[in-house]
C-alpha cells in the first residue's frame, strides 16, 4: 500500500505539485485561504459540520501531497547516498 502511495506521489511533476498548493491549497486568497481558517477552527475545536471536514481535505491534499514528495525524495536520495 506504501509503495503504491509512494509511486503515485513520486509520478508527480514538481511544476504541477507547487501549482496545485499555490492554487487549491490557498483558495480562496482574500480574506483567508480556507485551509488556514478551517486549521484554526481545528485547533479551537470547532471544525464539526461535514462541509468544514471537505473543505479542510481539499484545501489540505496538495499540501499533504507535496510533503509527502519531498519526504520520498529526500529518503530516496538518503538511500542512493548510502550505496
């Protein structure tokens, strides 16, 4: 399961990663991106209706997703450092 993860997220162009975070991970931009209103509702507690849960998955999946590809590159590049 980790590797087919790991493969999918590794197939992702760097480009298309950061433009996915600047875009959907910060929409929308004025007054607040969801993803930080939707994180401080997490912290308070407040983050219950199901339609606040969606809006912190979307908002939070290219930022998942572009941390977990520098975490695979740099273990990548650890692994080929030590051969």
């Amino acid at each position: 399961m980790l590797q087919t993860v790991r493969e999918l997220v590794m197939n992702l162009p760097w480009g298309f990663t950061i433009l996915f975070c600047l875009t959907m991970g910060l929409a929308p931009f004025v007054p607040l991106p969801h993803l930080w209103e939707k994180l401080k509702m997490l912290y308070s507690g407040t983050l219950i209706r199901p339609i606040d849960w969606f809006d912190f998955l979307m908002h939070g999946t290219p930022w998942l997703l572009l941390i977990l590809k520098i975490i695979f590159t740099v273990t990548e590049n650890k692994v080929n450092l030590n051969r």
